[in-house]
C-alpha cells in the first residue's frame, strides 16, 4: 500500500507541477504581448526587434523517485526559441551535469539520481541560452531553484535515550515520571509528514504517556517498591499524526520505584534469651537483637530503647550504626545471689517517620531480652565501703585505728582473713588483725612528718587466697600541740646611733608547725635574761606579730655596736609551748636623711653563755684534728726509714742514666764507684796482664796505659766471677721470697761473647796495638752485609784514638 501511495504522489505532482508551468506560460505571453512595440522599451533591440525572455517558473522535484526513467523536472524555453533548434540551452551550478541533465534543444531538464530531502532540500542553478552557431548569449543568464518535494519516507527517532526515571511507591495517579521526545526527519512545513504522536505498547496497566507531550504519568496508585521495584515502559512514536500509513519508532522507558518509609520495624522472635556471669563488669556487652525493616536506606534507620523500668536501671540499649543492632549491655552490677533472672523490653522504632502514612500504624515493635546471671566464686565485699579514718597522732603504738569489714557474697559465705598492702605502707606504720579487721599503730605518729596515710586493705577468703578484694584506705593523723612556736626567720635590724626612743627597729612574727582546729595565737615577751635591758622595749601587738622599739636617746657604736636581744615566743596550747629567739640588732652610722652608712660586726652578747653541746662538738673537731697530724707525722717516719733500708741493700738505686757521653775513669764525679769497686779487685787483674808498660805509674799516663788499668771483658781463666754470680743468686731469692714485690726488671748478661763464634772480636778495648798496626783488610771477605764496614774500617786512619774514647765509653756504660 505504501508504494501505491507513492505512485499515486508522483502522479500527482506531476500533473500539479504541469499545470503550474501552463499557467506561468499564459501570465508571460499575456505579459509579453502587452508589452510588444511600445516606444521608448528597453526591451526594443537595435534592429527594431523586441527583447524576448525566458519562459518558466519555479521547479519541484520529489524525493526518493525510484523509477526506471530520468524524472522529468521541468522545462526551460526562450521566446526567440522558434524551434529550428538554432538555440542551445545549458545549466551550470549545484548537480548541473550529474544530477541535473538538460536537454539543448527543447531545454527539459531530468533528474537522474534519487533525491533526499533530509540530506538537501533544493539545488540552485543558472541557465544560458546561446546561438549554436556562434556561442552568443541570446539571453542574459538567469538564476533558478529546483525545491526537492518532500515525502513521508522518515520515521520518528527518539534520541536522548536509554531513558531511566524514577516515581515514590505509592504515588497517586496521574503523578508525572518523566518526559520522551522522538524527532521526525521529515518536512514539518509540508502535510503531516513530521507530526508525531506517542503511545505506550507495554507497561500501560501501570502506566500512560500524554500523546502529544510524551509525559510518562502513573496509571494506578498502589506502586508498592518491596513488590517491585522496577517496571520496563515501551513507548511508541508514531508521525502522520497516527494516521494509517504513517511510520512509527518505539523506545524503553526504565522506571525505578523509589521507597518511602511504608513498612515499620518487626522483631524476628517475640523473645531472646542470653546469659552473663555476675562478675562482668560495668559496660559489658550482654548480647544483640534487630529488628527487621523492609525498607531500604535511611528508611531502615532505627533507635532501640529499654521500655521497663527494671530494664533501665540494670541495663543499657544502644544502636550500632552500621548494623542497625540493638546493643545491650550492663549498667549496674550484677548480683546472683540477689537476682538470678532479669526481663528486659526492648522498643525498635523508625527514626525517620514519613506523615504521610502514619495511618497505615505505629512505626515501631517490641520483644522480650531475658538475661540469665550466672554464679561465679566472688572475692569479699568490703562493708560499708567507707575509706576515711582519723587518729590522734600521740596516740600510743598499738592503739586501734579503725576497724574494717568484708564478707563473703557467695552462698558458702567462707570466712574472711585481713592484711595490709605493704607496698603502700612499707615502714609498717600501722598493722591489722588478720581474723577482725583492727587496724592499730605500729609506730609513733608525726603529724608534722606525714598528716595524711594511704594503705591497701585486703580481704580474702581464708581457703581460697586467690580471691582478693581490695579496700583503698585514708587515715588522717590529727594534730596536737607538741611543736612549741619559733621565730619565722632569724631576725636582724639595723639601729641608727641618732635613734630617737620609742623608734620602730622590727616586727617579729613566728611559725607553728602544729595547726590546732581553733586557730594560732601567739604571746609575746623578752626572755628573763633580757629583764635588766633598759636599751629596747617589746611589744605584743595581739595579731600573732610583736614589734620592737628604742627605749633610750641613742647609742654609740664605739662602745657597743652589736645587741643581742632573746624574745620569748609561747602559743595558745594546750599545753602551751614556748621558746626563745634572738633579734640581732645592729648600731650603724646614718646620714641626716637615716640612710644607713656603715654597721660595725663586733658583738657584745646581752647574755653570752655556751650551750655544753657546743663545747662537746668543739673539743671533738679539735680531737680529730690532733689524730690526723699524728698519723700523718708517723706514716712519714715510716716511709724513709724502708726508703733507708733499701737504699743499704739494693745496688740498682745507684744507676744513673743518662745520654751524654761519659766521662771515663777519671770522671768518678757522676756516681760512687766505690760500690762497684768493693765487689771487684782490679788489683788482681792488673797483676795478672803480664806487666804493664809505662803507664802504670798515675792517671796522667797515655791512653793507652789506661785501658791497661780497666778490666778487659775477655774470657780469661784467671777471671773469678763467682762474686756476681752469687750477689745475682740472692737477689733472685730476695725476690721470690717477697710476694708484695713485682717482677720489674730482668738481668740479661753482654759479658762473653761465647766460644764458637768463627769471627775474632772487634772492640777496640781488647786490643793492645794501635789503630795503625791493625789491619782490617779481611772485612772485605765477610760478604755483602759487613760491606759497609769494611769500608769504614779501610778509608779513615785517624781511627785509632776514636776507637779507644769509644772503647771507654762502652765500658762505662756496661759497668752502669
């Protein structure tokens, strides 16, 4: 049927486009014959011709022609076109040549591909009519549109979807969900084409759609969101204003029914059950219940609360947040032996409560919590828990304090034994009895020490030790008046040699370690031995302070510049106690305005008498000093005599060392040579050299008569050295024998050179020659190592007397 009516259409506007063009032919011949051989007319030519026009009106073309043939568009014609073809007709502009042909003699015009509105609804174009034989223009080129004619070949399009909306449950009808809106392509100017209309193909038992808005309404009002929570609406759009024959689109609508508070809070169970042992503390979690709610979000936000009085003195409820539980925990202590049982009614209710349906019921349900108290083994209850205790603190040791008492809670009621915390009262002040409870003194109380004592009582059962109960006690110690009064600091004033009588010289005040409930009061008088002063006055002001005054017309520091005045201080008791102060008063030297210039320190005591316990500690200081000096005097004595002692035995001490080059044998000068002398005779070697040369007479002889006179450290069979050998033997066993003395030294001997050395000695001291009859070419033949040598030993003659103060040295240095 569809392309019946198309046929049909194109027929018809073929018809209406060639009567148009008829009637557009007739106007301009009647035009143009009205027109013809007036003078004057532009349009008149040259040669007396008149000016001829194009003959054609404006074209239409429909779209989407499927036909076989070009489509005929239309016809353009000139009025000088006589028909002898003598006029060629062409187009240019917008699909001249590929959509658009035209034929150059008649002047038809063919449309030769499938046209579409929506993409481009008419094409302009220019025409030319030229002579065929010379290209001229007949005409002038004139401008023309060819309009596409527009058909019903688009459907409607929605195209803001996928569409999700959203309605409360329990809407009532007619409430408005959303908007759709579907667009046509086709011509809206022209017929109905583009004229759309909606429709709902499914959903409409719960919903409606507006046919010309495309408003989405409810249809019912019973939307109930825990029955379903969403619907799929098919919406359809159709143009041609829903005629038959028009094209339709359809889309689907997502609808999501939002939830409103319509369900209240239910308990799964009218009742629960938990259990606790009574020993839990205060704030344990007893158990959890909740309360169900079919709503979602915040709908489902509910309180708890305990409904019986029982209930909220023993226990508490609170929600918790994330789960929306009931959270049921202790409040009180619990007792088994008081209650075993305990019934709680606990409420659930919405927090948030719509008023719109408040007549669908109450928002809110209850359940019975039964909490069943188990038995446990409890330590003892101290009763009545009160912690304070007072006590006198010259009461006697063993006096009772308090007493304090504890019982067992359990059905057994075991008995009780008692002892006190000795971490908190470590000097063991006070003691209690293990069996009663008395708590008495165990040493003298000071109230001024300590006022306040904190002790930990404990009680446990006397089978069972591990059930401790503990008792935080406070014992105030109350005062009594055993500390007497004392001046607040040790007062001095300064008096001018000018001072007037009656002048204020110092306000005296004390202090009382005791603090009587009733308050100090103090008395005021100078002490007996002050009686015969005629200088200062004391007077008792009655506010616990006392002030000093000059009694006489000035005072001479020359004669006395220092006063000592005693001031008898007594408190209000009972009993009443008393002692003495000294005011120090000093006589100065006063410009004329009273400044103080200059104060002597010469005392002059009204009373000067030394207490015997001053005595005593100054004869003991003097004692000690007198035991120090003897004892340094004899540690003294007894060190230089063992300094003496080992000076007479020990040859070492005798040994200087030092770096500068001795002096010889004649130099006898640095040490006694005698020691060394005495366990050596030099006598005998002399003797047994064989003689001697000319230097035996004196020290004045040459050098070399002086090595002759000196022991030559060569192994000889006359030689004796048992002397040293013995002399080393006993000091060895000196040294083993004395265990106080350390292992300082080691004797190591250089005396022999020993008898299987291969290399004849090189000391200058063993020999008897001179350097020059020596000969040390041989040192050459002793190898690399003694190269060095051997050159010193050949290259210098002047060697000899060198050779022989060394020769002297060394041997002072190896009898040091």
């Amino acid at each position: 049927m569809a392309k019946g009516l198309q046929g049909f259409s194109w027929t018809m506007l073929l018809l209406f486009c060639a009567i148009q063009e008829l009637g557009a032919w007739a106007m301009h011949t009647a035009v143009e014959g009205a027109g013809l051989g007036q003078p004057g007319d532009p349009a008149l030519l040259a040669g007396g011709r008149v000016k001829r026009g194009w003959v054609w009106n404006q074209f239409f073309v429909v779209e989407e022609y499927t036909g076989t043939e070009p489509l005929y568009v239309g016809k353009i014609h000139s009025d000088s076109d006589e028909g002898d073809g003598s006029i060629k007709y062409t187009i240019s502009g917008e699909g001249a040549g590929t959509i658009f042909l035209i034929d150059e003699i008649t002047g038809d015009i063919h449309a030769t591909e499938r046209l579409d509105r929506e993409q481009k609804t008419f094409y302009t174009l220019r025409a030319q009519a030229r002579d065929r034989q010379t290209d001229q223009l007949l005409e002038p080129e004139s401008e023309f549109i060819i309009k596409v004619q527009d058909i019903n070949d688009s459907e409607p399009r929605f195209l803001e979807g996928p569409y999700i909306g959203s309605v409360a449950e329990l809407s009532p009808i007619g409430t408005s969900v959303m908007q759709v809106m579907a667009s046509d392509a086709d011509d809206p100017t022209y017929g109905s084409s583009a004229r759309v209309v909606y429709s709902v193909l499914e959903g409409e038992q719960h919903f409606t759609v507006d046919s010309k808005t495309g408003v989405i309404r409810t249809a019912v009002a019973d939307l109930d969101r825990e029955t379903q929570d969403r619907y799929e609406v098919v919406i359809r759009a159709t143009d041609m204003a829903g005629q038959l024959g028009g094209l339709s689109g359809s889309t689907t609508v997502t609808i999501v029914v939002t939830d409103v508070n319509d369900n209240p809070p239910r308990f799964p169970q009218k009742m629960y059950q938990f259990s606790i042992v009574e020993t839990a503390p205060v704030g344990t979690a007893v158990g959890r219940v909740k309360a169900e709610d079919s709503d979602v979000g915040e709908n489902t936000d509910m309180t708890y609360q305990v409904k019986d009085e029982e209930g909220v003195e023993m226990f508490k409820v609170t929600t918790d947040s994330n789960t929306q539980e009931a959270v049921i925990t202790v409040q009180k202590p619990l007792d088994y032996e008081s209650k075993k049982v305990h019934t709680v009614v606990v409420e659930a209710l919405n927090k948030f409560v719509d008023p719109r349906f408040v007549d669908l019921g109450t928002f809110r349900d209850q359940t019975i919590v039964r909490v069943s108290v188990l038995d446990v083994d409890e330590p003892p209850e101290f009763r009545p828990p009160s912690n304070l205790m007072e006590v006198q603190e010259d009461a006697d040791v063993g006096s009772v304090v308090g007493v304090v008492t504890a019982l067992d809670p359990d059905t057994a009621n075991h008995p009780v034994r008692y002892a006190i915390d000795r971490s908190t009262d470590a000097e063991r002040i006070f003691d209690i009895d293990a069996n009663t409870g008395a708590i008495v003194t165990g040493k003298v109380l000071d109230r001024e020490t300590a006022g306040w004592h904190n002790i930990t009582v404990l009680a446990m059962e006397a089978d069972n030790h591990s059930q401790v109960s503990r008792a935080f006690l406070r014992i105030r110690i109350l005062d009594v008046n055993d500390n007497p009064p004392e001046l607040a600091t040790p007062y001095e004033a300064a008096v001018c040699e000018d001072a007037k009588p009656g002048q204020l010289i110092q306000t005296i005040s004390v202090v009382d370690r005791d603090e009587p409930q009733s308050g100090h009061r103090f008395y005021f008088t100078l002490a007996p031995e002050a009686t015969n002063n005629h200088h200062f006055s004391l007077l008792d002001i009655k506010d616990n302070t006392a002030a000093v005054h000059t009694q006489r017309m000035g005072f001479n520091r020359q004669e006395q510049d220092v006063y000592l005045l005693p001031i008898l201080v007594v408190d209000s008791g009972p009993p009443a106690l008393s002692s003495t102060g000294t005011l120090t008063i000093r006589i100065c030297g006063c410009d004329s305005n009273g400044a103080i210039q200059s104060c002597n320190s010469t005392a002059y005591v009204v009373s000067a008498t030394l207490s015997p316990g001053a005595l005593i500690a100054l004869l003991v200081c003097i004692l000690i000093l007198v035991v120090l000096v003897l004892l340094i005097l004899t540690l003294k004595r007894h060190h230089k005599s063992h300094l003496t002692s080992e000076d007479d035995e020990d040859m070492r001490d005798n040994v200087i060392k030092y770096n500068d080059e001795g002096g010889g044998e004649q130099d006898t000068e640095a040490y006694d040579m005698s020691a060394l002398r005495s366990l050596y005779d030099f006598s005998e070697i002399k003797g047994g050299d064989g003689g001697g040369g000319p230097g035996e007479g004196g020290p004045s002889g040459n050098p070399a008569s002086e090595l002759h006179a000196l022991p030559q450290w060569v192994q000889s069979p006359d030689l004796d050295f048992s002397v040293f050998r013995d002399y080393i033997c006993r000091k060895v066993e000196q040294a083993d024998e004395d265990l106080s003395v350390p292992p300082y030294d080691s004797f190591q001997t250089y005396a022999f050179e020993g008898s299987d050395s291969p290399v004849p000695s090189l000391s200058s001291i063993n020999t008897w020659s001179s350097g020059s009859e020596q000969d040390f070419s041989y040192l050459g033949g002793w190898g690399p190592r003694f190269r060095q040598l051997a050159a010193l030993y050949a290259g210098r003659r002047g060697w000899s007397a060198q050779r022989s103060h060394c020769g002297r040295h060394l041997l002072n240095t190896s009898l040091h």
